[in-house]
C-alpha cells in the first residue's frame, strides 16, 4: 500500500477492496498535472503517439479503480455542490443530514471527496455506516480527500472523475455551488436529455439557490429563445424538504443501463 504521508493525494480506502488502490509512485506523484506540464523542445509525432499512449493508460487506471469502488454499493445516491460551504452553515449540515438519510435507507453516497458539501455528504454517511465514497480530483493547490473518505480514487482528469460519478446513481442531488457544481449539475441534465442515460432524478437542493436557473430555463431558454422543449422542464426540479427528497429518491427505479 502506498504511504499516505510520503504521497498525500492518495484516497483512503477499504481494506475490504485493496485492489481498488489507486497507487502513485514517487516519479508519478511529482509530476505536474497535465494542463501545466512544458516541454523545452517542440514534440514530435511519434513523442505525442508514445505521451497519448500514457495517458490512455492513466484513464483506464482511473476509470477502472472507480468501478471497482461503486461495485460495492448495489444503490447510490451522488451529490453535488460547493467545497466552500463550511460545516455549521445551512447546505452543509443540510447534506451531512441527506447524506445520514440515504445511507439509513441503503444507498450509497458518492461525492467528489473534498471539504465543503462533499464533505458534508461523506460525514453523513460515515457517522451512520461507517463509509463514504470519495472521488477526489488532484489539483495544484493540492486538494485531498477529507477524513470521512473510506471508499476513494484520486482523478488526474476531470473528464474521467465526471463520468464515474454519472456513470450510476438511482438520484443526483446538486447543492448550491460554483462554476464545477453548474457544469455537474447541466452535464448529467444534458446526459439524460439526450438519453444517453436513463430519466434519473436530478433534484436541485435549495430554492433560495436554484430557483433562478429554473425561472432562466422556462422564461428564457423556453418561452423566449425555443433553444429546450416543453417537456426538458420535467427533467429536474427544486426541493428543500429533506423528507420530500428522500420520498424522490426512494421511489426512483434503480438504473438499468451502464453507460452515457
């Protein structure tokens, strides 16, 4: 097993599954992320073939570690949102109580596995269950997994991270959040438009947040621009109450279809 204090971006994980590890040797744990990694001379044909082939191998490693992961929980639940919303805050403690919530009902809950409502999410489930899944994203100002991370995968690409995280789940819950939260939140909504994969339930968690994307989405996509279709209104919605997310949750069929 890797050393996490020599290697700090490693996720821990069950020992239940050692083989969904996702080890990081010293050479490849100091190697800048992709988008900020500089060459000295221009790269060749043949250099880019042999620099693709690497990072194929890379993708499948992330993607596959993932899978190993969520195989273990037959229903999950993912959640969306902020890494700047604090514990003590409302959609903090909002998540911690959705996330005890679902795993009292037996799902799993994944998140991206760093601090704010990701956190929140993975301490919900962990208080109750014992566990929390954590796909973590490696960033340069060095983002870890949180503490309540027992189940988790570093990611070098966000590609590879986003569509783990929508490649199962019987519901979505988006949280309020940032720009990441907004691009989540209309990929998985764009993923289900187009039916690439099964109608799940997208619920937008806080109206004092969301409700204007949904007044954006009927009163200027719809009825202005035409640029959605009547019907598209149908694929989300807004909720506070916990019991009446949980209510959507649990009677969401379970999904049936493995890919988007």
């Amino acid at each position: 097993m890797t050393d996490d204090k020599q290697y700090p971006f490693t996720c821990p994980i069950s020992d239940a599954i050692p083989e969904a590890k996702l080890e990081r040797g010293a050479e490849e744990a100091m190697k800048q992320p992709v988008g900020l990694q500089h060459y000295e001379e221009p790269v060749h044909v043949s250099d880019f073939i042999d620099m693709t082939e690497e990072r194929m191998v890379q993708i499948n490693k992330e993607l596959r570690e993932a899978f190993k992961t969520i195989s273990n929980f037959p229903n999950s639940v993912t959640f969306y949102g902020s890494a700047r919303l604090q514990p003590g805050t409302e959609y903090y403690e909002k998540a911690r109580k959705l996330g005890a919530m679902c795993c009292q009902a037996g799902y799993g809950v994944v998140t991206g596995g760093g601090p704010g409502i990701m956190q929140a999410g993975n301490q919900g489930t962990f208080e109750t269950c014992g566990s929390g899944i954590g796909y973590n994203i490696v960033l340069p100002f060095e983002q870890s997994a949180n503490e309540y991370v027992t189940h988790g995968v570093d990611f070098e690409y966000f590609f590879t991270r986003k569509f783990s995280m929508n490649f199962t789940g019987e519901a979505y819950l988006c949280f309020p959040g940032g720009f990441g939260t907004l691009d989540e939140f209309f990929e998985i909504l764009t993923l289900v438009q187009t039916g690439k994969v099964q109608k799940v339930p997208i619920v937008l968690v806080g109206s004092e947040f969301w409700q204007p994307i949904m007044d954006y989405s009927k009163n200027i996509l719809l009825d202005k621009f035409g640029t959605i279709s009547p019907e598209d209104l149908d694929l989300f919605q807004v909720l506070d109450d916990e019991e009446e997310i949980m209510r959507v949750i649990t009677e969401a069929p379970n999904r049936e279809e493995f890919y988007n």
